[in-house]
C-alpha cells in the first residue's frame, strides 16, 4: 500500500497531492507540466518535497524529518525513453540493479522476467540495435529484476508507433497481472490510454488533483 | 648526432607522464564535482582553473616561484618537512606542467560528464546503485572519449612546456633539461644541429599525439552518433 502526501513548490505553481494506491494500476492523467514526472521524482527519491510524507508498506520513505535514499527505496522506474545504459548489452543492462551477492539466487527470477516479456534472443545485443518496442520490454525487465515494492513509469509508451503501443499496453496489463503485489502508477497524457491501463485514474492539472475516477473494466 | 644525450627525452617523457596522470586525477575530480552542481562563485572557480590558459607562461612560472620557492609558502614546507626542493628539480618541471595542462582535462572533463544524459545516473542509483558505482559503471565510461581527449591535450602540453618550467625548474643538464628547453639552449649555444634533432623529435611526437587523437574521436564520434540516432 503506497500512502502520498506531497507539498512542493514549482516554478509556475504549488504542487499539493494527496493519494493512495493499492495493489492495482494508478494512472496519474493530465496535459505536460501539471507535475506528474515531478510527483514520480518524489516518490523514487530523486527530489524532495517540501512538506508531506510517503508510506510505502510499512516504510516511510519521507517525512518526519528524513528521506530514505533512492538507492534503498526499492522503487523501479521506467522513465520516458528508458534510460537503458547505451554501452551495456541489454543483459548487463537487467542485470544492474541485482547486487553482485544475490546473483546466484536471482537467476530463475531473471529467467521469468525474460521468458514473461519474451526477450530472451536480445541480451547480447545493446540498446541502439533493437526496436521502440524491445527498448520498452527491457527497461521492464530491468526494473523488475530488482524485485520492487512499487513500480514507477513515467509516459512508458509515448515513444512508440500506435501497433506497438497497443500491443504494449496488453503487455503492461499482463505483467501487472503476474507481479499483482506490486502497485504501478503510470503517468500519461494520453486519455484513452489512461483508461486502458488504470485501475483508478487521478486527473491532474497546475499540480492539484481535480478529478478521480475508478475504471469499470 | 652518434653519441647523442637523450636525457631530454626521458625527463620530457617523464615529466610529462608524471603530470598527466596527476591531472587527469584531479582534473576528473574536479570536473566532475562541479560540472552538474550550480553554486555561487562557480565561475570564479572556473576562471580560477582555467587562468593558465590565458597567461603568459613566465607569469604562471614567476606565480609558482613565489609559491614555491625557497621562502615561498609551499616550498619552505616542503622542503622542512619532506627535504623536497621544488625549485631546480624536475618536480619543479612536473609541478610546472601540472598547471599549464591541469585547464585543459578540466575543460574536456567538464564537457564530457555535462554530455552524459543526467537520467543514466538516476536510473542508476533508482536500481541501488551507490554514487561512487554510478561513476565507475555509467559517467566514466560514458565520458570516456571526452576524458582521453583531455589526457592527450595534456600530456601533449605537459610535453611542450617551456615558459613556467625555465622560471621554475631553471635550466641543468641532465636534472631538468626537457626538449623544449635543450632546443633553446641549443640554438642559443649555435648547436643548430642539435635543435633541429629535438625539434624532428618534438614536432613527431606532438603530430603522431594529434594525428592518433583525431583518428580515434572520429571513430568513437560515429559509434556514439549511431547510438543516439537509433
């Protein structure tokens, strides 16, 4: 269960959101610069906010005086266009996030993550040769080859061409299913894929929730 | 030229190594700590570091006498605490070196981490990464060809330094007789042969070090152009 509370001055307004999300896909809706990427920064400890708190489970990751680094928030992210280390092959790439010592135990984990997103023949090859699509299935399978507690993507199809994004937006679907212990919270500004993905759908505008709705799938 | 010193060559090579491995140390520290940080007085920092480009050599060398020298700040420390002179030595020359080539792997150091795409080492450290891992596996080797290209430019200087090294490290054959510094007491002495022997070796030198460092960021500049470009 993720319990958020985030103040934050930006530069053209204040962002004030309060949220939850439980085992289930949060889509986080509204047209660019309402401060979407920005609540995500917050939540993966890559910026802080001004006042608030952030529950994850029964960790507090920020609030009451402390912020738990990004490295040990156990939180994935995908961002926009992937960030896939471009001078590692797409296996070091999966691999990164697993500590050197785990490495022995994770191997079945891995091997799901790769047999689940159907990227097994691309881990010898580095990120400039495969596709949009591809690009988008290992950058998933290195954020979760890191076991999170909560899993962050920040507009993971908007990179892609309208087939490859409907076919991704199945797979999302599909992953959540499998790691369903895992809530996501996907920000989009696209409005029918934020009723495609989401279970619940918080719409943001000028960093203030305005609306929220429940998906009848 | 049969029976030919070349002390000068060994102390250039020397000296020149020494100094480039100390800046690309401290050049890499340095341009990294600062590259992505905004700060007040940043620039005064920067125009601090980068101050040995613009001045003549002699001012740099009479810069470092002062500091070094006998009864200067740094010199008389040393040379009560360590028995180390500075001044007429070839640390004098290494030390001399290390600031005129220290500009140059700052600059490129600077430029090559601000190419780095800051959201590699965020996705980094999101996966657990410590920031001393997210160095070493992502802004290093992604600055890598901006590096080398600083270590070259400054080994080569190191190589031609003359002005600071003569005021700091004098002229003494055999102790701190670099090639730059053998071609002008050769031509001053009337040895035209013997400087022009230095200068074949210096001008070979400093081409093959060019020549090699073009050869090598056009090759690296189309693999990382064909990177991005997918």
């Amino acid at each position: 269960m993720l319990d958020v509370q985030i103040h934050k001055k930006l530069s053209h307004f204040e962002l004030d959101v309060t949220f939850t999300a439980d085992h289930e896909i949060v889509v986080l809706f509204g047209p660019s610069g309402s401060g979407k990427t920005t609540i995500l920064n917050c939540l993966a400890g890559l910026e802080q906010p001004d006042k608030g708190c952030i529950h994850l489970g029964d960790s507090l990751l920020y609030g009451e005086g402390k912020s738990v680094p990004a490295q040990q928030r156990k939180v994935g992210y995908l961002f926009q266009d992937y960030a896939l280390f471009p001078h590692m092959t797409v296996e070091k790439n999966i691999w990164y996030g697993v500590p050197k010592k785990d490495r022995p135990n994770k191997i079945d984990v891995i091997q799901q993550l790769l047999d689940v997103l159907r990227i097994h023949h691309l881990i010898k090859k580095y990120p400039h040769q495969i596709s949009g699509g591809e690009k988008q299935r290992v950058a998933l399978a290195r954020a979760l080859a890191t076991e999170p507690s909560l899993l962050l993507l920040d507009e993971p199809l908007s990179a892609l061409d309208e087939e490859t994004r409907l076919q991704c937006q199945d797979e999302l679907l599909r992953l959540h299913q499998l790691w369903e212990g895992v809530p996501f919270l996907i920000v989009t500004h696209n409005r029918q894929e934020a009723r495609k993905l989401g279970d619940r759908i918080l719409h943001l505008n000028n960093g203030q929730l305005i609306d929220e709705w429940k998906n009848e799938r | 030229m049969a029976s030919a010193d070349y002390t000068p060559l060994i102390l250039s090579l020397k000296v020149a190594a020494i100094s480039t491995t100390i800046v690309f140390i401290i050049g890499i520290f340095f341009a990294h700590l600062i590259a992505r940080k905004q700060f007040f007085g940043k620039s005064i920092i920067e125009s601090f570091f980068l101050l040995p480009l613009v001045l003549p050599p002699t001012v740099v060398g009479f810069g470092l006498l002062l500091l070094f020298g006998k009864n200067g700040w740094l010199g008389k420390w040393l040379l009560d605490w360590f028995d180390v002179q500075v001044v007429f030595s070839w640390i004098g020359a290494v030390i001399a070196s290390i600031v005129v080539s220290f500009p140059l792997m700052y600059q490129s150091a600077a430029a090559a981490f601000a190419n780095v795409d800051v959201r590699l080492e965020k996705a980094a450290r999101t996966m657990g990464a410590s920031n001393w891992r997210v160095f070493w596996t992502i802004a290093f080797p992604l600055a890598w060809p901006g590096l080398l290209a600083g270590l070259v430019l400054s080994f080569a200087r190191g190589l031609g330094e003359f002005g600071a090294t003569l005021m700091l490290a004098g002229y003494i054959p055999g102790k701190t007789d670099t090639i730059p510094m053998a071609i002008y007491f050769a031509v001053e002495s009337g040895h035209m042969e013997k400087a022009t022997f230095w200068v074949i070796i210096i001008v070979a030198l400093g081409f093959s070090t060019i020549t090699w460092l073009n050869w090598w960021s056009k090759r690296n500049m189309r693999r990382f152009a064909n990177e991005k470009g997918r």
